[in-house]
C-alpha cells in the first residue's frame, strides 16, 4: 500500500504526534518513482516535508516545480489536494527561499479563490499569513471572503 504511506506519515504529524511521522519517514523514505501516482505521492511527501524537514526537501521541491500551475488530484479525482503552489510554498520556506515561498503562497490563494476551493483558500490564506507575519513581509492580509 505504498500509495498510503505518505498520507499516514502526514496524518500522524498533522494529529502533532512528535516521534511518529519521522520514525515512518525514515522506515517508508520519501522516493517517488516515475509512475501512475507519482502526481499524488510527491506533493503528499512534500507536504510532510515542508512540516518535517524529512524526506529532504530540495528534490521534492525541484520534482514539484514544473507542475506549479497544476491541481494536485489522485486518480480519477477521488482525492483533491488543491494548487501545487500551496505544496511548494512550504517547501520553499523550509528550504529558506522566503520570496519563492511568498510567490507561491500568493499564487495558491490566488487560484483557490478564482476556482472557489473555499477550503484550499482558507489553507492558503492562512499559509500567505504566517509567511508574511514569519518573514516580515508586509502587512498582514485583510479577511477576504
């Protein structure tokens, strides 16, 4: 179930479950082959490295950019991720590429909003937030509806 393994590793550390996400990190890696689901494993493995700073971020990011413009869904669509850049902002910022991280985290909530992904664009929103507030970049945005 190698497809699974990358949303149990995120789910653990979403729940803020400290040790786990990293001892299934390093047992699971975060390779990403050529094939069917690699469109849905590398921006899961990116989402978990943003958070975690393992797998190595810099190829995950590196894999990920030339599909910046793109909507991450698995299969047929039974699983929606929301924009790329969202994926990439983090990695950037973990990387410490602040103004990379800034373009995408504007760029995400820019295309959540004009698709009307209410739930991405609150995600987004609140990513373009802490970037900014982190990184003192600007002031913080306005409640957008």
């Amino acid at each position: 179930m190698v497809p699974l393994r990358p949303v149990t590793v995120l789910a653990a550390f979403e729940a803020g479950r400290e040790d786990l996400p990293r001892e299934l990190a390093g047992r699971w890696g975060g390779e990403v082959g050529e094939n069917w689901i690699a469109d849905f494993l590398l921006p899961v493995w990116g989402l978990v490295a943003a958070g975690l700073g393992v797998p190595d971020p810099a190829p995950l990011y590196d894999r990920l950019l030339p599909q910046a413009d793109q909507l991450i869904v698995a299969g047929m669509g039974c699983v929606g991720w929301g924009s790329a850049h969202h994926v990439l902002a983090g990695l950037a910022d973990r990387l410490g590429r602040t103004a990379a991280a800034l373009e995408h985290a504007e760029t995400a909530l820019e295309t959540h909003r004009a698709l009307g992904l209410t739930y991405w664009k609150e995600l987004s929103l609140a990513q373009l937030r802490d970037l900014r507030a982190r990184h003192g970049a600007g002031n913080p945005l306005p409640e957008m509806s």
